[in-house]
C-alpha cells in the first residue's frame, strides 16, 4: 500500500485546519441570515463584515470594495458582463492565455455587439507588447490580463498593462486568482479596476471568491434579488464559506514569504530532476510562481502519463482542471507557439504546504519507471 502524494494544488487546496475550526461554529450552533436584523441575523452580518475587512487587507483595498461572489469563475464573469452591460459596445481586448471563465464570457459579449479580440504572448507565456499596443491603438473599451497563469505561472506586468490601459480611459481588469498567496497582490499597486479571487486556491474552502471593484466602475449584478454586496451579487450570504475565505486570506498573507521560499527550492529540485529526465520545461525562462512546474516528455501523451502517475500514488495533471474535458491540447501553449505534438504531452506538477522533498524525488522515480514502460510499449507497437 502507498501514501497518496498530492501534486496538485493550483487545480485546488486542502482547507487549513485553522480555516476549518473558524468555519465549524457556523455550521452548527452558530447561523443566521445576515439580512435579518435579530441578534442571529446581527451575528452573522458581523462575521461577514470581519471577513471582508480581512480580504480587503489581504490586497490593500477597502472593505467597501469587496463582492463576495461563489468563486472566482463568477467574479470574471460579473466585472467582464456587468461593465460591459453599462457600456456601447466596442473592443473587449484579453491575453491569449486567459482562463476559460475569462475567455468565455468575454466571446459571449459578441452577442451584444462587441467585439473581441487575445493579445498575443511570446514563446515564454509572457504579454507580447507589441501587440498589445497594436489592439490599444483601437481603442478597447475593456482590457483583462490575468496575474498568474494557472498552467505555466507565468507573471504577468499588470501594472504596466493597467497604466497604459488606464490612460486610454478603458477599464482594466486582473484575475489573480492563481497568484493570492502565492506572490503579493496589491489592488492600488496593481492599478486595476476589477480584481477576482478566490478561496479555494489558499487552503480556503470551495465556493467562496471575491471581486474587488473599484467603485468608479458601474456593474449590472448578474443575480438580481434583495440587494446584498452593495446590490451587485443578491442572495444569502454563505457565511460558513466567506468566514473561512477571511481567515484563508489572512494566513495567506502571514506565510506567503515561507511558503514561496520552500516552494522555490522543491521546484529547482524537481526542475533539476526533469532536465536529467529530458524534459521540455514550459517558461523556464520567464518569473514563474515558485511553485508550478508545467513540462512534457517529448513522444508521451500527457493523459497517458497523468493516469499512470495516478495509479501509483501521485496526484498531478495535464493542464487547467477547469479544462481537464477537453481533448484539445493546452490553448495556452498553442498561444505561446508550442508545437500541437508537445503540447499533448504537456504535465503539471504544483506543489503546496504538504510538499516534501521526498514527494519530488519519489515523483521523479514513478516517472522514470513509468517513461521506460510506456516507451518500451510505442517501440513494440513499432
């Protein structure tokens, strides 16, 4: 029998202990809808109110700027919808490697007239500006460029982005729902206008996330109803979900700089390990988050080898988990230039708090085993 080794923590996180003992309270003793005005209702409003100051201190915003929403996925969604609902249609501009919940809503807005076009990236993931000022010269009435990029982890120049795209008089959005926790994420540094997150990504629970929208910026709610967060996002709050989405974003920022050192030399092992194994590394060259390594051995299907890895013992996957059902290779490596053939072979390893140097170097040897067999098996085929 085997300890399974779990590798992948920007598909999600396990829940932090302290989180879960802030959380436990309320799904007992302790309720309330924070709209009533009883002393349950004023005890759940209170807990809300304590949460999203925590949030807000988590990216240097003002807790009046904080939506609750259900997860990052609805938070692009109400910035990229909700503005473009109170503007002309007109060029919605995103990086080529957005995540789907980017992607998706920014396409669907062509029903309403707009038009949307990717900024290129180079052969490192990396923003390619030269594009970018080809699609500003256009005028683009929304730009979103994410911080992190959930597959490579790629960091993105967003403060450099906002500011041109800013000066043009277009609203800048920024999912930084990989970065939180990860690398600091200022809201007033950055220069954005809209910033998701979300708590699942820091050891929080599943199906709380926030938008972080400075208040120039009108937004229709994508669910209309009783008006709570500030009228842009009605329904009962999920307090047990938002209390544990506080306390994971203030634990974030408490180890973020421990986290990330450890973090950096689990992955100069494993990287070390790779290249031995000849390995193509995807955006080695670029500032990367120090926990994500997205590579491919040349002639294995990726699938292939994240099933193999699976049934013994190791947890890691083949591209975003958002996008596992699709059989289509990496659409942020084919953005980068990546060859269709490699893509496929595309891995990604993502270490988290439980990561050991024992989990790399036990990962490096299930994959040197696994890479002999499955070799062995294409030269039979032969």
């Amino acid at each position: 029998m085997f300890a399974p080794v779990y590798l992948d923590h920007n598909a999600t996180t396990p829940l932090d202990p302290q989180v879960r003992e802030a959380m436990l309270p309320w799904f007992g003793k302790r309720f309330g809808n924070g709209s009533s005005r009883h002393e349950y209702g004023r005890a759940a409003r209170k807990a809300i109110d304590e949460a999203r100051a925590q949030v807000a201190a988590a990216v240097n915003a003002h807790p009046t700027e904080v939506i609750f929403t259900s997860g990052g996925s609805e938070a692009n969604n109400l910035f990229i919808k909700g503005a473009a609902a109170n503007l002309k249609p007109g060029l919605v501009a995103i990086s080529a490697i957005e995540h789907p919940c980017v992607r998706e809503p920014a396409r669907q807005l062509q029903r309403a007239g707009w038009r949307c076009e990717e900024i290129a990236v180079d052969g490192a993931g990396r923003l390619d500006m030269s594009d970018f000022q080809r699609l500003l010269a256009d005028k683009p009435k929304l730009v979103s460029v994410m911080l992190a990029n959930n597959e490579t982890g790629v960091i993105q120049d967003v403060p450099t982005i906002a500011a041109q795209v800013c000066a043009r008089g277009a609203w800048m959005h920024c999912d930084a729902v990989q970065a939180l926790g990860k690398i600091g994420v200022d809201f007033r540094a950055l220069g954005v206008h809209g910033l998701s997150l979300s708590a699942h990504k820091i050891y929080g629970p599943i199906g709380a996330g926030a938008l972080i929208v400075d208040k120039r910026v009108e937004l229709a709610p994508l669910i209309a109803g009783g008006g709570q967060e500030r009228n842009l996002r009605s329904g009962t709050e999920n307090v047990m979900a938002i209390v544990g989405f506080g306390v994971a974003c203030e634990r974030a920022v408490a180890l973020r700089r421990d986290r990330a050192e450890r973090q950096a030399r689990l992955q100069q092992r494993f990287e070390s390990g790779l290249h031995q194994l000849g390995a193509t590394i995807f955006s080695a060259d670029a500032e990367r988050l120090a926990n994500t390594s997205f590579f491919a051995m040349p002639g294995v299907d990726g699938e292939t080898l994240v099933g193999k890895l699976d049934r013994v013992g190791y947890a890691v996957a083949s591209g975003s988990a958002c996008s596992s059902a699709d059989p289509e290779p990496s659409h942020t490596l084919l953005a980068m230039g990546v060859e269709a053939g490699l893509a496929r072979s595309a891995v990604r390893v993502s270490f988290g708090d439980g990561s050991t140097e024992q989990d790399v170097d036990g990962f490096l040897g299930a994959l040197r085993e696994n890479l002999e067999n499955l070799r062995t098996l294409a030269a039979m085929a032969v």
